[in-house]
C-alpha cells in the first residue's frame, strides 16, 4: 500500500486490471463494455500468463443448484455458499459466455457433458465449453514462447482479439508494486514500473487485481506448504505480486495451503526452470467407472524401494503430489521426495511419459514418442536389472526386487490391494532394461489469494470489503479443499465478468 497519494498521475483509466492471463482479459472487456475506461498493466514481456498454456477447458453446468451443491461438498466448508452460488450459476452461463466471445474471430465453441472429479451431490450437472477450431490460427507462430494445449492457446487468442478489438490500454512489461490507498482506505491507483521508471496510474473507479498466484515464488511456497520443494509446472511471473499488493492493503488470505499440482519430472539441465508433468491421463470417476481402456505404465516408489501411493488417483494432475508430503521426523527427511518412477522396456514403448508446458521466452523442449531423447538427455535413467536400478537409487536390492514381483503378482490378479490403482491400468514390470527417473512434487497453479466475495471484492481481515479493490480467477480462488477440473478457468471467466462490471459501474472520482 501507498497511502502517500502521488502529486501527479502519468496515467489514469477508469478501471486498472493488473495482470493479462485469462481473467485480466475477461475483467477488462466486462468493464470495457459496461461503459468503462480500461488499462491493462502486464509485468511480462508477454501477456497469457498461465492461461496460454492451459489446457483451455472451462468449467459449465447445466442447473446451478446442482452445481452449487456439489461445489458446496467439494468446497467442505472453506467458501461460503453465496461465493459458490455466483460460481455455479456463472457456470451455467458460460457457453452463452464464450460464444459471444468466439465471434470476435470465428472461432468455433465446443460444448460437451463431463461429470465432476468426484460422486458428490449434482456431480451429473457439469460439462465442458473448449475452443475446437480456430481456423486459420497457427499456435506456434502466434505465441512461439508458449508450449501447451491447442485448445488453451485458441481460448487466449479470442480473448486477445477481444481486447483488441476495443482498443483496450495493454502496457506489456510493467510489473505493478503497490496499491495507492486515499485516507479512507479507498484504492485509488497503482504504482507501477516501466522501462525501469516509476509510474503512477490512477484508477478513478477501481483497480482489479488478476495477478494469477504464486508458482513462482519459492519463499512464499516454503511459507505456507509442508511439502517442499515443489517446482513449478510453467510459468515464472506468478511470485505472489498480486498477494502482498492486497495485504498490505489489509486483505485477509484464505486457500494458502491449496495448490494444483502432480508429480513430474525434473530436468537435468539446472537450467531448465520448470518441472515436467507426466502423461496426462484421462481422470476416473470414483465408484463410476475405473477407465478399463487407459494404461499406466509405471510404478512410484519412495526411497526405501516400496511403492506409497495409488499412481493413478481419480484426478491425478490434481492430487497426485499429495502422497509425497509426509515428513518424517524419526530420519529428519521426506522419505518421497524425491520419488522414482520405474518402467520396463514394453512400457518406454507405449507412449510418451512426458508433457512439457510453459510460457517462457527462448525455451525449446518437447518430450519424444519412444522417451529415447529423454534417455539421452538423463532426464530417464536405464538399468540393465532391479538390483542395478535399486543401487542406484539407494534402495535395499531385495526391498526394490520385492515391491516388483508384487506389484507384478497383482497385475496377474487384476487387483491392486495395497492401494487401489484402477485394475485396467495396472501393467506389469518385468522385460528389461528397466528405467528410471527422480519424481518430484510439481505446482500447476496455485489456489491462495485474498479472500473476495460474491461480487469479487476483496475482503479485509475483519471480513469487510476494501474500497474499490477486486480481484478475480487463481488470486484468491474459491477452491479450498479439493479442486474440480475446469474449475480455475471457470473462475477467470465468470469471477473476471463481475469484477469488471462491478468496478465499472461504481461513481468515478474526481
Ligand atoms: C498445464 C496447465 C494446464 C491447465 N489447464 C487448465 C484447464 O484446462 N482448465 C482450468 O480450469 N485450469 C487449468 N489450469 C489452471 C489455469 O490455467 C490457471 O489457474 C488460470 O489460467 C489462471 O488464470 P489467471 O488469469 O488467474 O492467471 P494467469 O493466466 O497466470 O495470469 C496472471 C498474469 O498476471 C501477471 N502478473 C503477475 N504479477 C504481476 C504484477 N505485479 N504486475 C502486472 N502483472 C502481473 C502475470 O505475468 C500473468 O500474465 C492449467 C494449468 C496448467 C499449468
């Protein structure tokens, strides 16, 4: 906060957005077209964020009761129902949403009924709205700093024709710093910084934060998670900017602790800066279905050489880190940190066990079919036998040989007793060589932020609104307990939709 008010501005709008990923551009064209003057501020030589490299899928539902009861179980507590209630009715208008968006350039919406991660009450009601076809947009020439999904790259270039199309201020490269409050508390303005100059911007009706979370910010990770260390999935300007802005000027935090994340592979090269998620699996539903048709290929196993953890849990790029967090206070270490992984031979071959993502300037890396680059590169390691593989990891020959001839007698009996792996995925390990590689906790994106209402406010620590200060998707999310696929974009767009109208619509200062 900077309540010393700058004598003079070098900039002003009506509403300032603070940060380009998919909620600062829908924040910004909701405020646009209620009437309202908008700039954005982007810290990044490149806008998108995260959101460029998502897999674009959004979160719908058909009834918003049914959905407000199963975001309302999922949520246990830890949002209160009328957050849940905008979200889930929000999710309900999304396909109308992203239609009317996708007319900026063709782009054509695809619209399909999914049911939500988990058997809770209404988890029939929900689907799924992607961008399917873009015609004429070419990813890699448009965004060449970004690798990730199709349909997440098309999502992102409709919302930059969006912005464009309405002649919408973007200032690229200008890392907002502090929030300028008036003697009410009121947030009137930003200061910023651009070309390594400080700069004023006044926001005669409000600023939105939509500075995404903190991914990027190792010490901010260390402060508020057990499981350590966690690398991040792809994207290094999410360092919590958005997070220290809001409590300085008095937001209370919830959702901290939450992040989406998984288990992936680190890079040998030091240099590389992200980690590398696994395959993404398609997820399973609980009791309804154990996805008979998928394959896993492989096993994780803690230090000591026995397996932990169900490999496959339901929504597996959600949860999947959860099983490594447990520390030990009898050896002083996290005994599953890092992890390993083990294929066979038949299992290098199957597909690729890699899924590189990021969105980051000078990066080239891309994961092979058959995994040999990887072997190449060290990122997978090879062993002629177990008791090689074991030695190498530091595990007891026969605890390693043991945890296999195991897991391979399950596979023969189509059941996992110890921990529950969908039967259809189990594949048994057995023709070597044997492979190898370190499995390390991964953050996709953040869940923590200051805490907002339903009209997304931010929300100080004594539970009132701060005057003129909203926020809208990963800042501050609403999931606190256990997240839904789709659930983050779903955010952006319907949370970014009321922030700007609300910010828009309040009385313009003076
Ligand atoms: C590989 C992957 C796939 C995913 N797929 C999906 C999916 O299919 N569906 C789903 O719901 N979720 C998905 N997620 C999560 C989802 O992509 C993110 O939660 C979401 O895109 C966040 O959007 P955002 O606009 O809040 O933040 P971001 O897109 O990260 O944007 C935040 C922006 O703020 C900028 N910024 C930060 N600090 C400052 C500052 N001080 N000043 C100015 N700007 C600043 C950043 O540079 C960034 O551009 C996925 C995540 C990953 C990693």
């Amino acid at each position: 906060m900077s309540r010393s008010v700058p004598s003079s501005w070098d900039d002003e709008a009506d509403v300032v957005v603070v940060g380009f990923g998919y909620a600062g551009a829908m924040t910004a064209v909701a405020a646009h077209d209620a009437g309202a003057t908008v700039a954005i501020l982007e810290k990044m030589l490149d806008p998108g964020g995260i959101s460029v490299c998502s897999a674009g899928g959004l979160r719908i539902a058909a009834d918003a009761d049914q959905a407000f009861q199963y975001l309302h179980a999922t949520n246990a507590g830890t949002t209160p129902d009328d957050v849940l209630r905008r979200l889930a009715q929000g999710m309900t208008e999304l396909p109308d949403m992203a239609r009317e968006l996708a007319a900026v350039n063709g782009a054509v919406v695809g619209v399909r009924e999914s049911p939500a991660n988990y058997p809770l009450p209404g988890y029939e009601t929900f689907g799924f709205v992607y961008i399917d076809d873009l015609p004429g947009f070419d990813a890699s020439s448009v965004f060449p700093q970004v690798r990730g999904s199709p349909q997440g790259a098309r999502l992102f270039k409709v919302m930059l024709d969006n912005v464009a199309k309405r002649g919408i201020s973007v200032r690229l490269a200008t890392p907002a710093r502090r929030l300028v409050q008036d003697a009410d508390g009121a947030v009137i303005g930003i200061i910023a910084e651009s070309h390594g100059r400080r700069i004023a911007i006044r926001a005669r009706r409000a600023v939105v934060l939509t500075t995404g979370g903190f991914e990027g910010d190792a010490e901010m990770q260390r402060q508020h998670w057990q499981i350590k260390p966690v690398m991040s999935a792809a994207f290094r300007g999410n360092t919590g900017d958005g997070i220290r802005m809001a409590q300085a000027a008095g937001a209370q935090l919830w959702h901290m602790w939450h992040f989406h994340g998984s288990y992936g592979f680190r890079h040998p090269d030091p240099s590389y800066p992200f980690a590398i998620r696994t395959k993404r699996l398609p997820d399973w539903l609980p009791g309804k279905g154990l996805r008979e048709d998928v394959r896993m290929t492989w096993i994780v196993v803690d230090r000591s050489g026995r397996r932990f953890m169900n490999e496959y849990d339901p929504y597996m790029q959600d949860t999947g880190h959860r099983a490594m967090e447990r520390f030990d206070p009898v050896t002083q270490r996290y005994p599953r940190i890092p992890a390993t992984l083990i294929i066979d031979e038949e299992g290098r071959k199957l597909y690729p066990l890699g899924a590189p993502t990021y969105n980051e300037r000078g990066l080239s890396m891309s994961w092979s079919r058959d995994n040999q680059a990887e072997i190449q590169s060290g990122v997978i390691r090879r062993a002629q036998s177990l008791e090689e593989l074991a030695e190498r990891i530091g595990s007891a020959p026969s605890v390693l040989r043991a945890t296999v001839e195991r897991w391979n007698a399950m596979c023969g009996a189509g059941q996992d007793d110890e921990f529950g792996r969908p039967p259809g995925s189990m594949v048994p390990i057995r023709t070597p060589p044997f492979y190898f590689a370190e499995l390390w906790p991964v953050v996709s994106n953040t869940q923590g932020g200051p805490r907002h209402d339903a009209e997304q406010r931010v929300i100080d620590a004594f539970g009132q609104p701060i005057p003129r200060l909203y926020a809208a998707g990963e800042l501050g999310s609403v999931f606190g307990h256990l997240y839904m696929s789709g659930g983050n974009l779903a955010e952006c767009f319907v949370g970014g939709r009321i922030a700007g109208r609300n910010a828009a619509s309040l009385p313009a200062l003076r």
